[in-house]
C-alpha cells in the first residue's frame, strides 16, 4: 500500500513540476494579460461565494430532514438529490439552457432578467452543480451529531426550532466551515455547466476554468498554465484548511 501511495505522490509531483518547468519557459511574468487574469480570479471568486452560500442555505433543512426523518419516497427523493454529483457537468448545463427555452424559462428570465450568456448564468450553473455535494456533506455532519442532545433540549423546554438554531448548528459548526469549504472550492473550478450555460466570454462571463479553456483555445499555453497555477494554489489552501480544521476539532 505504501508503494501505490508513494507512486501516487510521485505522478502528482511530476505534472507539478513539469508544469512549472514549462511556465517557466514561457516567461509568464512578461505575459501582458494581467487585467484579464485577475477578472478571472475576482469573477471566479464572487459567483462560487454566491452560489455556494445559497447551495449551503437551501441543505442545511433539507439535509437536516433526511438526517431525522423517515417518509415514504424518501430513497427516490434522496436519490434524485444525488443526481448532480454523478451526472455530467456538462449534461446539467444543457438542461439549464433547454429550461430557458420553456415558456416557464423565459417568464422566469423576464422577472429576474437575462441568465444565458450572463453572469448570473454561472451562478446558477455553480449551484445545481455543488447542491448534491452540499446536501451530502451535510447530512453526514447532521447524522454525526448525537440525537440524545436534541431530545435533552426538549426535555427542557425548547421547542424544535430553538433546538435546531441552539443546540445542532452550533454543534454542527465546523462541519458547516468544512462542507462550504469544499463546495466552495468545487464551484471555483466548475467549467462544464458554466460554459454551456452562460458561454465563454473574455472578460464577462470568464471565470478562471473558463480562462484556462480560452487560453488553450488560442494556443496561449503561457496563459493556462497561470490560471492552472492558481487553481492548484486555491484547492491546496482550501484543502489544508480544512484539515487544520479536522486536527483542531479532534484535538
């Protein structure tokens, strides 16, 4: 196991490492689209933080519920909740566009404006893609969480919503800062329903995974690799804070 383990570590370094060697040949200190990579990274950085609050806003009852409750269709529901983890970025997307298309698409387009080839496009996309991550996530801190703490609320006067914001959310705190965490982080890098969705725009609807496509697109292999440095660079920062996160609650 520690040779599979160790073979593991070795590939990731050596396309690390390749990548950086070929960044460096490509003088990316010179390269003169510095405007362009930080509304990337300021556009990428808004729509994730957008999406992934609502994403966290609408599972924290919903993945509640499933953590307490039995009723019939649940396996079905829960089933069909799951669906955006597994089905194809892209698949999603175009299920958004097609949506748009019904009459009931364009009436929702007419009261909050325009989402195809727009801004608000990505945020949409970013959510249905992270919203099954994020009922998964946490339903699993809700199910970790003793019920016996709930029930001695109870026993002492609160009602149920007083127990859920008193006694579970507070418990279910650093669950809650990891699972955004993780859905943020997804949403960052999210590309197939964004481009489908909301297109591949320089400078409006280029989050930083849609720059890296462009990029190589227009043969700029300088420019990706940047935007894939930067990727790397907000996944291992959210990755060791979450950790850093784990080893303080168990300490």
């Amino acid at each position: 196991m520690w040779v599979i383990a160790c073979l593991l570590i070795s590939a990731f370094i050596a396309l690390f490492v390749s990548m950086l060697i070929e960044l460096g040949h490509g003088r990316a200190l010179s390269s003169p689209h510095f405007g362009e990579i930080s509304f990337a990274i300021r556009l990428s950085l808004i729509t994730a933080t957008i999406a992934s609050t609502f994403a966290l806003l609408v599972s924290v009852p919903v993945a509640y519920l499933f953590s307490r409750h039995t009723f019939f269709g649940k396996d079905f529901v829960d089933t069909l909740l799951d669906l955006p983890i597994v089905l194809s970025p892209i698949a999603l997307g175009a299920m958004l566009l097609i949506f748009f298309n019904t009459p009931l698409g364009k009436h929702i387009e007419q009261q909050f404006g325009p989402f195809v080839f727009e801004v608000k496009g990505i945020i949409l996309a970013q959510f249905f893609v992270v919203v099954g991550l994020s009922l998964r996530l946490l339903r699993a801190t809700f199910e970790g969480i003793d019920v016996e703490y709930e029930n001695l609320a109870r026993t002492l006067g609160y009602d149920k919503m007083r127990v859920f914001l008193k006694v579970v959310l507070p418990m279910a705190g650093k669950g809650l800062v990891s699972s955004f965490l993780l859905v943020w982080g997804r949403a960052i890098g999210e590309f197939g329903a964004t481009v489908t969705l909301a297109g591949a725009t320089t400078m409006k609807t280029e989050t930083i995974p849609v720059a890296i496509y462009l990029s190589f697109e227009s043969a700029d292999i300088t420019s990706a690799l940047v935007y894939i440095t930067i990727l790397i660079v907000i996944s291992l920062a959210i990755l060791f804070f979450i950790r850093t996160i784990k080893v303080a609650d168990r300490e």
